[in-house]
C-alpha cells in the first residue's frame, strides 16, 4: 500500500480551494477602473498555477464575471491534466484555455496574444546552472511570442533578490544598484539577467515589459513547506508543532497580503510604464523572530528559535521601498500583517480558526471604538489595600485598528480619583518631572527645543498638561517663551510647579478642567496619553482649548521598542499605562479626532539615570478635512516579543526570590511600586514571610500590602533580616539610600546575573 503524504495532501487541498470571496472583491474594487483594457483581449499566463499567477488568473476571472466583459486567457502548463486536478474552478473556466507544453518544445500558440503575465519558475531543486537555461531560454521564446503577436502589455514577475545586498541596513529602492551580470553565478544574477533582455526587448523590438520586483508576502496559496519562514510558522502551528524558527530569528522582512499583490501586478501591467520596474511588497518591516510569535500566539503554540545570533551581526534585511508604486500607480499595502496572517490560517486551515482568541472588549477601542480584540497578555497585580485600581486586565490589540491597550473596565473618574491621590512625582527624587536630577533636565530641555523649532512665536500661549512639578515650564521659560501655563490632577505638585510659574498653574485634568484658563496656541502633552481612558474626549477637550491655527505636541512611550528597552520584566504593562502606542497609532488617534499629524519621530528619554527609554511624538493641528486611519499591522507581533521577553525575565527573578528564600525565613522588601505589585503576584515572594514594607514615596508609607505596613526608611533599624530591593529602574537609588541611612542588614538586589 503506498504512503500517503500528509503535507503534499494539505498542498492540493489548499491549491484546490477557491480563494476568499472577500479577497477577490477587494482586488475587483481597487482595480475597478483597469479591465476595460482587457476587453476582448487574449491573455497568455505562464507560471499560472504558481502563488503570482494563480491570484492573477483568479482576480481576473472574477471581474470579467462582475462587470461582464468578455476576454480569453491562454494557460501555459506542463502538465495539463496536474493542472486541473489541483486547479479544477480555473480549469474548467470556459474563458481559460490550457496550453501544454514544456521547456524544451515552446511551440508558437494560435490565435491572439494580447497581454503576457510571465511568472514562470523553475521547478524545486533545479540546479542553478539549469535554473538559468531554463529562464534564459523561457524568456527568450516569450519575448519572441510579444514582438510576433505585437502584444499590449508584457509582465515580468521578477524578485527583490535581483538587488546587490546592502553593506547598510536599509530597504532596496527600483534605482539601487542589481547583482553584477557578471561574477560567480548565484539566483539574483539569473533573475537579473531575465529582466536585462526583457529590457532589451522593451528598448530594441517595442515589448511594453513591465518588471514588477516581488519580495515577501503572505496568503491563501502560500506554499507552507516551502521554504517561507511565514509559511512554516502557519505549516507548524496547523500541524500542531511548536513554530520552529530555522535561524536566530533577527532577520528582517515585510510582509505583503496576497489579495493586495494581486492588485499590485495587475495594476503594474496594465497602468505601469513600459520598461519601468516597481518594488511589490510592504515597507512595514518585522523580524522574523516577531513573525513566529505572532503566529505562536494565534495557535497557542510553543516558539522555538533553533540558531544563535552572532554578536555585531546586523540582521539581514529584505524589504522594499515602494514609493514609485505608491507616487506613479496609488499602490499601497491595504492589509495589516495580523489580519493577513489570520487570513492566511483561515484560508488554510480551511475556514475556521478554533485557537483564535478574539473576545469582546470591556473597554472598547480607545482610538477606533471598535468591541473586539485579542488578548496579547493578561498581567495582575497585588494592590495596596483600598487601591482604586482593579487587580488585573487584559492587555489587547484591537481587531480593527491595531492599537493596544489594557481592556480595563475602570472609568476615567476613578483614574482621575487615583492620580490625585496617589501622585508619585510628589516624590522628587526618585520621579520624573521634576526636572531636577542632571538626566531629566536634559530630557526637558530637548523637549523645550523641539517646541521652539516647532513654534517660533516666544508670545504663545502654551498650556502643559499634567506639569508635575513643573520641570517642562521652566525649561520653556529658559527658552525664552514668556506664557506658560499647566495643569496637573495633584495639589502637591501644582503647589510646587505655582514656584515656577506663579499664577498660571492650576489643579485640573484634560475631564476637570479648572474654570477660566483661556484658550491657548500650544498644549503639551509629554507622557501623559499613556494614562488616559477615554482618549478621544480628551482630544475633543484638546480642541476646544486650541486658538484657531494652534497646535498639540504629545509625546508617549514607543511601544513599538518596548522590547529592545526591556529593564523589568512587564515594565509597562502597569496600573498606570493604559495605551499603548506606536508612531501609527498615536497618528490614528489624531486622524480619528480631526487632527493631523504634521511633525513626527522617535527618541531616546531616560526614566532614571542610566536607564534609555524609548519614545515617540508628533506635533499635529486642527485638520480641515476628515483623515483616514491606517491599520497598524505589526505593533501587536512586537508586543508578543516583548510578552515572551519579559516571561522569561519574571522567571529569572522568581529564581533569584527563590534562593534568597532558602536561605533566610524573613525579609524585608524595599519598593511598592510596580514590580513589587507584580512579584507579589507572580512569583514565589507571595509565599514569603515579609517583614515590613519600605518605601521612599510619602503618598505610599502608612499604606498596607498583603497585610503588611509600608514604613520610611527611617523607621527601619539595623538588623540581619535580608533587604530586597524591588526595583529594578531605581535600585541604584534604594541602595544609596540604605547606605545613607547606616543601615547593615545585607542587600539584595534582582539583579539579572543570568545575561
Ligand atoms: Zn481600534
């Protein structure tokens, strides 16, 4: 009896299936205007049962089907019969004629060509050497076929690989420079080659070739045995494996939806200059380790990174500019990465998707509105007594949008009530805002500059909300600019920052606005967007304070590097960052509320001596005109990174707890802050016998924790009983503060020895 090959038959089955209605009507809508060239025309399709040609020949059939214009298309195959067997819905089309032939014959065929779509590929495992006879010779005989039938418009499927590799990381523009034609024979220079006498033809015999650059994409029909690290994953996680990654993961590519390629090539040969080449792919670029996770956590599945990355080594990077197809022919990637990855499963897995872990959201999408999303992390926390805050969420990524966020039901008000109460920055010396260590200064006095280039006017009247204790106004008057104003939700600080700027500063949020204020030219919102529940009535807020031709300028943590800035595990996923922003979501939030986003980037802030963390900004005004949203396709993959990071960092600390454990009965924990409320939730120091609670925040001592108080340092004596320090940003803070304070008790710190 003979073996049955499981993966060849998932291969025919995912051939055989129809592509997703959806998907060919969103080719049909954005190549609407482009069929009318086809009408009564012949096609010749080579390579159509491949990925290129068989969504070519798909969306085809099914505009000329919509809008009922008639066309004949001409099938190069080698094996006609293996063609309708894995393709019985395009064969048996009465619009599709087979043409068998192979190689080595290349008979001339009858009757009219009108248009060619050459995506012809060699089969897996030819030699390079026949690999480039076969191309050679394959497109000599078609281009001979264009110059006799005099056709209209000639598509070649050619690849990104054709560019030299970049010594600088970076993404390959049409005018970088290709393999040389010369030197030791490797793909790109066969592929090369292949557009170099389409050129010709194009220059010398009249062919309108057109040369469409294919990179990375992702879709139904993708091959998922094949040799695609994004159609392993989908392969690995359908079969129930962990997804394996074959190399370290740090490679980087971009990923473009097969429905939008489609669109893509047809537009390129029927509106794109002869003789002209263009990148297809999506600029959005991801590194593969992210892609595996991202695919790993729709399944459910184990990730596994089989290589090791070298030290030094920049990750290769494959991805295109597309400027020329978005400037000449109004291309652009439609589909996020996640939505195309989840449609690909569908497609594959043959519709259903049982590990999908989309839910209804209590908190609806803060930029879109949207009621659904996927949990990416569910984080908790041990809370002090009376805490206003709820002890766990759901951190998400909107189905619609993107944009992630915790799903939290707590309202705005009891934020509101939170902050006021429990203001950290009323502690100056291990807080920022203040402005008053050397790094945060620098941090706001960049800040002030950027304002300055942005808003040359020294007279305008600039409003900081959430001022803390005033660190952003004084570094504006030390600009030069006269009319600074802030708000913050703690007395305590507008008491402090009132020194500043004595008159202009009130206690108030973006909800509670103090009476009176005025309107004002600027508002700066540094940090404060993060916390924010209801964002987009803050931003109606925001647009209600502008004078007419006014500005905002927010600046939030760039979650999007979340990963690569990791310090304590979960870091930010926190009772007080709500959002979670990339530079596209937080120019969504903008477009979604009337604004448009003008000035934009990333930077680098310190959240305590020595400590980088990441951030983004965009200075933005009142649009005239409605903007469209963007869906954010990668920020959720680069979450899970971070998801997984911070797992494995959690587990390290817990094996620190752990041994300190084992050799004391009791200890003393030093910092209530944010990875205290986390290791008392997550790890074994919630077994602990805990002695006593410090902390150097006022608004925190005299508070209870698991029962215990939280004291000064000051109330503390001598002892043998172990101090933790649970902090991983301050710790050098704490135990400069131990030491200050004569203390002897031995010191340990959750440093992170095992990297
Ligand atoms: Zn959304």
């Amino acid at each position: 009896m003979p073996e049955i090959n499981a993966e060849k038959c998932l291969e025919k089955r995912l051939m055989g299936r129809l592509l997703p209605v959806e998907d060919l009507q969103r080719v049909f809508q954005q190549t609407r205007g482009l069929w009318e060239k086809l009408h009564g025309r012949r096609v010749f399709f080579t390579g159509a049962s491949g990925f290129f040609g068989s969504w070519m020949l798909e969306s085809l059939l099914f505009a000329g089907t919509k809008l009922e214009f008639p066309f004949q298309s001409l099938v190069l195959t080698r094996n006609a019969k293996h063609f309708s067997e894995s393709l019985p819905h395009i064969a048996g089309d009465s619009r599709v004629e087979l043409m068998e032939a192979d190689a080595a014959t290349m008979p001339e065929p009858e009757g009219a060509v009108d248009y060619v779509v050459h995506s012809l590929v060699p089969d897996a495992g030819t030699s390079l050497g026949d690999q480039e006879v076969f191309f050679r010779s394959a497109t000599g005989w078609l281009l001979d076929v264009a110059v006799k039938k005099h056709v209209e418009g000639f598509l070649l499927c050619s690849t990104g690989a054709v560019y030299s590799p970049h010594d600088s990381a970076g993404a390959f523009s049409e005018d970088d420079p290709r393999v040389s034609p010369g030197g030791p024979l490797c793909y790109g220079q066969i592929r090369r080659n292949v557009e170099d006498l389409c050129l010709e033809a194009w220059k010398y015999r009249n062919v309108p070739v057109k040369i469409a650059r294919g990179f990375t994409f992702v879709g139904p029909r993708l091959p998922l045995d094949a040799g695609f690290a994004i159609g392993n994953f989908i392969g690995d996680g359908l079969a129930g494996r962990p997804i394996t990654v074959k190399g370290d993961g740090t490679a980087v590519r971009s990923y473009l939806y097969a429905a939008d390629m489609a669109v893509w090539l047809w537009t390129i040969l029927l509106g794109g200059q002869p003789g002209r080449a263009f990148n297809v792919g999506a600029e959005e670029a991801i590194s593969i380790g992210d892609v595996a996770n991202s695919v790993g956590l729709l399944f459910d599945a184990q990730v596994v990174v089989e290589g090791k990355a070298e030290a030094g080594m920049a990750p290769s990077i494959y991805v295109p500019l597309t400027g020329r197809a978005r400037d000449e022919l109004g291309l652009c990637a439609w589909t996020g990465l996640s939505e195309a990855i989840e449609k690909t499963i569908r497609f594959s897995a043959g519709g259903s998707f049982p590990n999908k872990k989309s839910q209804a959201l209590l908190r609806p999408c803060p930029v879109c509105g949207c009621f659904s999303g996927q949990v990416l992390h569910t984080q908790h926390f041990i809370l002090s007594k009376d805490h206003p805050l709820q002890d766990h969420y759901d951190v998400v990524a909107c189905d619609a949008c993107g944009f992630c966020f915790a799903d939290t039901p707590i309202s705005q008000t009891a934020y509101d009530a939170y902050y006021s109460s429990m203001s950290k920055y009323a502690d100056n010396a291990t807080s920022t805002g203040a402005g008053v260590s050397e790094w945060d200064a620098g941090r706001l006095g960049q800040l002030a500059g950027h304002v300055a280039e942005f808003t040359p006017d020294l007279s305008a009247r600039i409003l900081d909300v959430g001022c803390a204790a005033g660190g952003l106004l004084a570094a504006l008057q030390a600009r030069g600019f006269t009319e600074v104003c802030g708000i913050d939700p703690s007395p305590l600080c507008v008491e402090l920052t009132g020194r500043v700027a004595p008159g202009r500063v009130w206690t108030g949020t973006l909800t509670r606005l103090p009476d009176g204020i005025g309107s004002f030219d600027g508002i700066i919102l540094s940090h404060v967007m993060e916390h924010v529940c209801d964002l987009r009535s803050a931003m109606e807020r925001l647009r209600s304070l502008l004078n007419p031709g006014g500005w905002v300028y927010i600046e939030v943590p760039d979650a999007a590097r979340y990963g690569q800035y990791l310090v304590a595990p979960f870091q930010d996923f926190n009772t007080e960052h709500i959002n979670h922003f990339s530079m596209t979501g937080l120019a969504n939030l903008f477009r979604q509320c009337g604004f448009h986003p003008e000035v934009g980037g990333i930077k680098e802030i310190f959240s305590a001596k020595d400590i980088p963390y990441p951030a983004l900004f965009w200075f933005a005004r009142v649009a005239d005109s409605p903007q469209a949203i963007e869906k954010d396709g990668t920020l959720r993959a680069a979450l899970e990174g971070y998801v997984r990071a911070s797992a494995e960092r959690m587990r390290r600390l817990d094996e620190t707890i752990r041994r300190t454990l084992a050799k004391q009965s009791s200890v003393i924990v030093w910092g209530t802050g944010q990875l205290t409320m986390k290791l008392l939730a997550e790890t074994c120091l919630r077994e602990a016998d805990i002695e006593v609670f410090v902390d150097g925040n006022p608004v925190n001592q005299g508070k209870e924790l698991i029962g215990r108080k939280v004291i000064s340092g000051t109330e503390l004596s001598s002892g043998s009983t172990p101090i933790l320090v649970c902090s991983q940003i301050n710790s050098a803070a704490i135990i400069q503060s131990i030491r200050s304070l004569g203390l002897t008790n031995p010191i340990v710190e959750l440093s992170d020895k095992s990297e």
